[in-house]
C-alpha cells in the first residue's frame, strides 16, 4: 500500500522534522526499495495499492519492476485494507505498507507458511501498530479492522481483539517510519538500497 508521491500528502509527521521535501523523499525511495525487493519474487504476484484512486494512472509510481496497480479505494485504512481483502482473488493475501526499511522477501515468505496453520497473521511494530497484516480468507471472511483506532498504540491490539475467535500467528517486529526519531533509527537502511536477498 502506498500514497501518492506528493509533499504534504505523505508522511506528515516525519516531515515535521525532515521537512516535505525530505519526507517525499523517502517516501519514493522506501517504496522503490520494498518493490525492488518483493516485486520480483516468483513466490507470489505483487500488487501496488495506491491512494488516492484517481493517481492510479499516474507517472509518479515506480516503474521497476511493474506491478498490477489497484486502487485501495474509500475510507480510513482499516476501510482500505478491507477492501483490498475483499478484492484479490481466492487465496491467502497479505498486505505491507511501503515504509517498513527492513523489510525481505524472508518475512513474506514466513508470514504466507503462518497462513498454512492460522486465520490471521501480523507482523507487530514499535509503536503498537503492524508493518504486515495477513487472511487466509478461507473459509469465512474475515473483518479484523473494525473500530481500529489507527497511528496509536493501542492499534495492534484493537484488531487483535475483533479477531478473538480466530487463530492469530505473528511474525517479526520491524519498524515502519513514521516520525524523525524513527528515521533516524533507521538511516542506515532509507540511504541506501538494502540487498535484495532474503
């Protein structure tokens, strides 16, 4: 999942402290990075979601490699990420944000063999939110994002409790990058490509 490109649409709170254009520009370059290293994997088929809609067609996506872009549709993210559940085809899906520096085609790979013996499975970060969040989808659907409260501590821990009943696995804790300090922490990774290796 990704948003446009643009200064003052993305990463508002990390650009507080690196400025618009700083932010934008790691913005852009996580996201370039995460295709870069799970686009081309022939273990399953990458999607870029993107918001809004209507910058689907647009020329600010990376162009290498090129995955199917889908829109993430309306409403908060929990809204958006249910509806891109809903929208994939049969099988299990798993989604990540393009802000997650660490991130390999390992902690992919793991999350879909989770899937084999759980619901659900989620990749936990620092802050009390989740970098990856995965459904098998069958055979119910499943609606864990109900009521979230997003961008607080208390978001993994909310969804968690509207999966109750199901079975839940969790995979790494890795940190996405929302604010400075994050940034910081994770320079090493947003200057410069990590290795495409698992």
């Amino acid at each position: 999942m990704a948003k446009r490109p643009v200064a003052g649409a993305v990463k508002s709170r990390l650009a507080r402290g690196i400025g618009a254009v700083g932010a934008v520009r790691f913005h852009r370059t996580a996201m370039a990075h995460t295709l870069l290293r799970l686009g081309a994997d022939p273990r399953w088929r990458t999607y870029l979601a993107v918001t809004p809609d209507t910058a689907l067609m647009e020329s600010c996506w990376p162009s290498y490699p090129r995955p199917t872009r889908i829109a993430q549709g309306y409403g908060d993210l929990g809204a958006r990420m249910q509806h891109l559940f809903d929208l994939m085809p049969p099988g299990p899906v798993i989604i990540v944000g393009s802000d997650v520096p660490a991130i390999r085609p390992a902690h992919i790979a793991h999350a879909f063999r989770m899937l084999g013996s759980a619901d659900a499975v989620f990749g936990p970060a620092r802050d009390g939110g989740y970098w990856l969040v995965g459904l098998k989808r069958r055979p119910r659907r499943l609606v864990p994002f109900r009521k979230v409260p997003w961008s607080t501590d208390r978001t993994l821990a909310e969804t968690l409790a509207n999966l109750r009943e199901r079975i839940v696995a969790v995979s790494s804790i890795l940190s996405d990058v929302d604010t400075p300090q994050d940034y910081a922490r994770g320079r090493a990774h947003t200057e410069r490509l990590i290795p495409t290796g698992a």
